[in-house]
C-alpha cells in the first residue's frame, strides 16, 4: 500500500459543496487544524478503508471519474452533472437551467434543451430510497439533492459521504438514532447478520465497549448508513428519472418539488422524512387546497354507522369550505371522499403506490372523479405498487397536510390509529367520534378519547370548532327541543307541580304546596288556566289534560 502511494502524485480531493475541503484530503499533507463542528462527520483519513489515496480510487482516477461508476440513466459518459447545477456535455456549451424550463442561457446557442438538475436528482432520489427514510433526508437537506446524488454514486465509503452532515440528537447521543428512540428508533439492535457472518447484537456488545458515548454513537449511525448506502446505490443501477418524469407528463401528472409554488410548506413539519417530491394529478392547487383541511380517516371494514358518519361529515365540511384529505381505501376513506365530492370543496387522497396505479381498483371511478374535483397525490414514483409498509408511512403525510385529523372508527390496532399518532407527533389538532361501546370499530377512538389524546366530536362544527380560527369558528351550543313550559315564570312552574291531576284542592291548599302567598297563587292560577294548563273543579283547581 506505501507502494501504491509513492507512485500516485500527491493531488487534492475536488471540494464538495457543503462538506469540510482542507489540506488534510491531500495525500501526505498535513491535516488542518480547524476544530471540526460538534455533532458533524469528519473526512476519512487520508488512506480509507480500501486501501486508496484520498481523492483517488484505486485506479489513479479522480473521485467522481471513476471508469465504470455508476451515471444518471438517460446520460451517455461525456454528460455530467456539474457542482454549479448544471448538465454539461462534451462537445456543448454547459446549459443552465431556468425555473426548471431547461431554457438555455444563451438565446443563441443551438443546443438541446437541459433538464434542471435538481428535478433529475430528486427523481433519481426517490427511486434509491423508501418513502419518508430519514437518513436521506438528512443527506439531501445537508448537500442538496444533487449533491447528495454524486456522494451516493461515487462509491466512497459512508464516513466520506457523510461529510458535514450533522447527526441525529448530536448533542444527546444516549437519546440518538441508536438507542430505540426517536426518529430513527427502529433499529434496536435487531439479529441481523452483515456480511461479516456477525449480527446486530454482536455490534451492539462490541459498541458498549468504546468508551466515549458520542464515538459510539457515531459508530453505529454509520453502521446503519452504510448498509443504506449500499441498498441506495442497488437501485440507482435501474434508476431512470428521465423515464419517470416522461412517465408521469404522460399519464397527466406533475411532479412539485419543495420550494414550488404548489408546495404545501406545513409538509415542512416532517423534518428529515419530508417526502422528497410529490406526484399530483388532479385539477386542483394542492397548496391552495390544504390551506383549511381536514384529515377524515378510518376503519376499512367500516360498519354502516360509521360510513354514515364519514359522508355526512365529509358533505358538511366540504360545504362549509373545508378540503377533506384521506387515504382512498375503502370504507370510511371512500366514504370521506363521496361525502366531499357533495360539496363545494375539493378532496385530496394520498396513494401509497404510484400515481398511475389504482388501487383500490374498485375505486378506479371514485378517483375519476377525484381528479375532476380534487387531485391524487403520492411520493413513490410511477408504477410503484402498494405495500403494507407503504401504507403507514404514507399516514404522516395525510396527518401534516392537514389542520386536524378526524377518527371515524379505528380498532385499537389499526392504520387510522398509526394516523392519528402521526398527527399528535405533529402537535396537529384530533378527534375522535364515539361509538357503540360493543363495536371493535369504535375501540380505538374511545382509547384516544378516555386517554385525553382526542377531542370528542360529533359533528362537522365541532371539528370546524376544533381546527378553526379561535373564536371565529365557535360551534352553536347545541339544546334539547323548547316546550312551552320554559315560558314560564318560576313561582307559576310551583304553582303548575302543586296543582293535583286527580280530584283538585283548594287555593289555599295550592299555595302551601307551592310556598307561595295566597294572592300570588290566585294570580298564577289565572295565568296557568288561560293557558291552558289547569282548570276548575268542584272541588278547587286541577290539571288539564294535555294531548
């Protein structure tokens, strides 16, 4: 290896935007003595894992000329992705891209029109990696997501890609991504063997033996990242975002990335599973529309009480000028949708396959008509097909694109219920409707309503009331039917009860029972029987019958 380094000429590694570019990349120069950011990833040493200089692969070429590396399918090897956004070809002048037009810089220049780089690489992005994975996220929110896509497809181990990128919970390493908590607490430390033949709790007892907590935090982030690393670059070998932008032009959708007008800023909440571009397809403006929304969510095995419910509340909140978000599955999501298509408002459902797959197909005429009046969004690209997974993380983005979510029925284990998680998680508003106490359906919204998570709503005001303006969106105070004993005074309502039904009594045997003077009584009497309620006997005052 000290062979291989004499004879390769000492040359600096290109800077990357975003990461940290000092002496020390140069191979046999001496390291910077900057301190490096707390919480951030620092560059690998000057001779990597791999046993290669730094900024050099082990075939003397330059990091991101490597012969053979992957390329953005649709580019042929003399096509490049620039660090300035731009694509350059060999033999052509280097376009710019303008608002995503892909309009040339130069009005004179005859050249073939450029993709915005940016729209390529998140396209690219999308296919890498799983809905909502926070480690790409972090990735693309640190470098941008061209960037991103260079590191990824470089081939460099995860401590260079991760250059600059700052950890998870960097200040709180016992709380970080590690530890089965937060963001990222799904990988606790499960049996799973590497390639190495050791398994996750071989790491784990070898983890808890480093000294320093934040090393061993770092160490197991990267862990984690390099085997997502290696999945990304997998499925970047058939990525195609040419394709998938052609794709969806032609079955009618639009891509909206974020920064676009059309962008629902409140999707910004999901912070590192922000979904990395959204497919719409739909007459409606998805920002605009989600301004005032509600999330109407439940059971698919919806009973007729709740399907009841899920319309009438979906008719009356999108009459009342409120978008209805849901997932399209059957039962109280459909229900949601049919009961908003009454109304004046337009309906959004979140798919969780891509755009130009309908599932459920027996609710391929309800979407229909959802394009007419609404639109359908999804973050997996075209032709992705739905799964069980997709479905519950699919969940976060019905929950952030809304005001509050609404529970119709849910059992206690239940995709509504992982909803209405995703929406407190978010400090966004719930309700729930009760239910019979006998129903399997309704189990889930009792649990959020007797635990306090959940307000209790039985009607399309009281949700307005809920995720409304505050007190500009009161709901009426609702009362039993008026009868026309309320009109009356409370010394004639005394008199009223003291009068028997039977037999009759006396004036002064009347205003005894009813603690009240004599002439007081005499007056009340009066009133009553003009009204209709007693009348004479022969033996004093009684009860009319009433019909």
């Amino acid at each position: 290896m000290s062979s291989a380094r004499e004879k390769s000429p000492a040359t600096s590694a290109p800077p990357v935007p975003g990461g940290a570019a000092g002496k020390g990349d140069a191979d046999g120069a001496p390291p910077s003595s900057a301190e490096p950011a707390a919480g951030t990833f620092q560059p690998a040493a000057p001779d990597d894992q791999n046993g290669r200089a730094a900024g050099k692969h082990v075939d003397g070429s330059p990091d991101g000329e490597r012969p053979g590396a992957a390329r953005s399918p649709g580019m042929d090897a003399s096509t490049t992705l620039d660090r300035n956004g731009s694509i350059t070809s060999a033999g052509s002048p280097r376009r710019e891209a303008r608002n995503g037009s892909g309009a040339p810089a130069d009005p004179g220049v005859d050249a073939p029109t450029a993709v915005d780089p940016e729209r390529l690489a998140r396209v690219a992005l999308m296919r890498a990696a799983d809905c909502g994975d926070p480690f790409m996220g972090r990735l693309v929110e640190s470098c941008g997501p061209v960037e991103a896509l260079q590191r990824i497809r470089s081939g460099d181990s995860a401590r260079r890609v991760l250059r600059g990128v700052t950890r998870p919970d960097a200040d709180d390493p016992e709380e970080g991504a590690c530890h089965g908590s937060g963001t990222y607490g799904a990988f606790d430390g499960r049996a799973r063997h590497d390639r190495g033949g050791r398994t996750h709790r071989d790491h784990d007892h070898h983890d808890r033996a480093l000294p320093d907590p934040a090393l061993r935090d770092r160490v197991r982030y990267e862990r984690v990242f390099e085997q997502r690393l290696s999945a990304w670059r997998a499925r970047l070998l058939a990525a195609d975002p040419e394709g998938d932008l052609a794709a969806g032009e032609a079955y009618g959708a639009r891509l909206v990335l974020p920064g676009d007008v059309e962008w629902p800023t409140q999707l910004d909440d999901l912070g590192e599973t922000r979904p990395l571009g959204l497919w719409v397809h739909g007459s409606a403006d998805l920002r605009f529309s989600c301004l005032r929304s509600v999330a109407v969510v439940g059971a698919r095995a919806a009973t007729a009480y709740g399907a009841h419910v899920a319309t009438t509340i979906g008719a009356e909140l999108s009459g009342s000028g409120w978008t209805i978000v849901s997932g399209g599955a059957y039962g109280v999501d459909g229900a949601a949708h049919r009961g908003a298509l009454a109304g004046d408002s337009p309906t959004i459902a979140v798919l969780a396959c891509g755009i130009d797959f309908c599932y459920p197909k027996g609710h391929h005429d309800l979407f229909a008509v959802v394009r007419e009046n609404g639109a359908l969004v999804s973050e997996c690209p075209p032709g992705t097909h739905p799964t069980r997974g997709r479905f519950l993380i699919r969940n976060r983005l019905i929950a952030a694109l809304s005001r509050g979510t609404l529970v119709v029925e849910a059992a206690v284990r239940s995709g509504a219920m992982n909803t209405a998680n995703h929406a407190l998680a978010l400090r966004r508003h719930l309700g729930a409707v009760p239910g019979p106490v006998t129903s399997e359906t309704s189990q889930g919204c009792h649990l959020l309503l007797r635990q306090g998570k959940a307000v209790c709503v039985t009607g399309a005001d009281e949700m307005i009331e809920l995720v409304g303006e505050i007190g500009g969106d009161l709901a009426p105070e609702r009362r039993g039917p008026v009868v026309p004993r309320d009109a009356l005074s409370p010394a004639a309502r005394a008199v009223l009860d003291a009068v028997p039904a039977r037999g009759g009594a006396e004036t002064a045997t009347i205003a005894i029972a009813a603690g009240v003077d004599i002439t007081t009584a005499l007056s009340c009497l009066g009133s009553l029987a003009a009204a209709g309620y007693v009348q004479r006997c022969p033996r004093g005052w009684r009860t009319r019958p009433q019909p």
